[in-house]
C-alpha cells in the first residue's frame, strides 16, 4: 500500500474536505488529517453553533442515559464523524477504511517534520465565495465544550517557533553549500 499521506487541514471546507478523504481511504490510502481545528464551515458561528446544539440534543429513544448517539465536541471526532458519514461503515469495507484515518488537533510530534499536503478542490479561498460568512471548527467545539483550544494553542506556538528556527539553519546551510559550489566552479 501507498505511504501515508499527511493533510494540512487549515482554511479547507469541512464538507469538500472530508468528502475527497471519504474517497482516498476507501481507496485504500493511509491518511493523516493535522489542524482539525482549522478547518473553515460555511455559515456563521451563530448558525453553526445552533445547528450543533440541535444535535447535542438527540438521544437514544429507549435507554437516554446509557446508551445513544455520542455527540464528539474535539474538532478532531467532529471531522472524524463527518468522514464516517460519507463512507459504508458498518460493512468491513468501510470499518477498514475509517481505521486508515487518523485525525489531530494540532500537529503531534511524528507529523510535524513530514510534508502537508492541501487539497485544492477543498480550499475556502477557491470554494467559499468572497464576503461568506464561515466560522472554524475549533471555535465551533470550544462553543459547545471542548476544552482544549488554549492548549492546542500553546503546543502549536511552541511548534511554529521550532519550525522557524529549524528553517533558518537550513536556509543558511544551503547558503553555504551554495557559495561553497561557486568556489570550486
């Protein structure tokens, strides 16, 4: 099977995004979503947040309290169930599918010095036509109790300076390589 493709979530459409996934891992791909919490929705937050609260409120007909729908509030899950809609899960094909995606908040350290990928029939510049209303899934989940936004936060500073640095030495590295070649030629 093909390596895993790894996928830059941010400033992607849910819906387009999750659709072009649905597609790739029933295909067989391995595939890595990072930055769930980026992710734009078309529609204001208001809307968005009253559609969801509308679906926090379904519960299971004839045992509410043990057993129903379970409502995900990580941006992650939320993207996940997205993708679980649009692929046969309850047969052996689509549960093998939804084991080869895997979806983070943030970028975890085994992704964060792999390349990203974008999708670009996903991208809200080319997708959500100018002055839409959209909101990002991160602010979403926060709105309706996930309460790790200020961490995933902090690790993603604590990343981006890294990668800052990281990029920096290697600019300069291939400076000197670079002045390096001329001298000899």
């Amino acid at each position: 099977m093909p390596k895993t493709i790894v996928i830059d979530a941010r400033a992607h459409m849910l819906g387009r995004l999750a659709s072009v996934v649905a597609k790739q891992i029933l295909s067989g791909y391995q595939i890595v979503i990072v930055r769930c919490e980026e992710v734009s929705i078309s529609g204001g937050l208001v809307r968005q947040k009253s559609k969801y609260e509308r679906f926090l409120r379904k519960k299971h007909n004839t045992n509410p309290t043990r057993a129903g729908a379970w409502h995900y509030r990580a941006p992650s899950r939320i993207f996940w169930r997205t993708v679980r809609g649009m692929v046969p899960h309850k047969t052996a094909r689509g549960a093998a599918a939804l084991e080869r995606l895997k979806c983070f908040e943030g970028v975890p350290p085994p992704y964060d010095r792999v390349k990203r990928l974008v999708v670009p029939d996903a991208l809200q510049v080319l997708r959500l036509q100018h002055g839409h209303r959209f909101c990002k899934l991160g602010a979403l989940a926060q709105s309706v109790g996930w309460k790790h936004q200020d961490a995933v936060a902090e690790l993603e500073a604590k990343r981006k300076t890294k990668a800052t640095a990281f990029y920096a030495a290697k600019k300069k590295s291939l400076a000197l390589k670079a002045k390096a070649a001329a001298q000899l030629a």
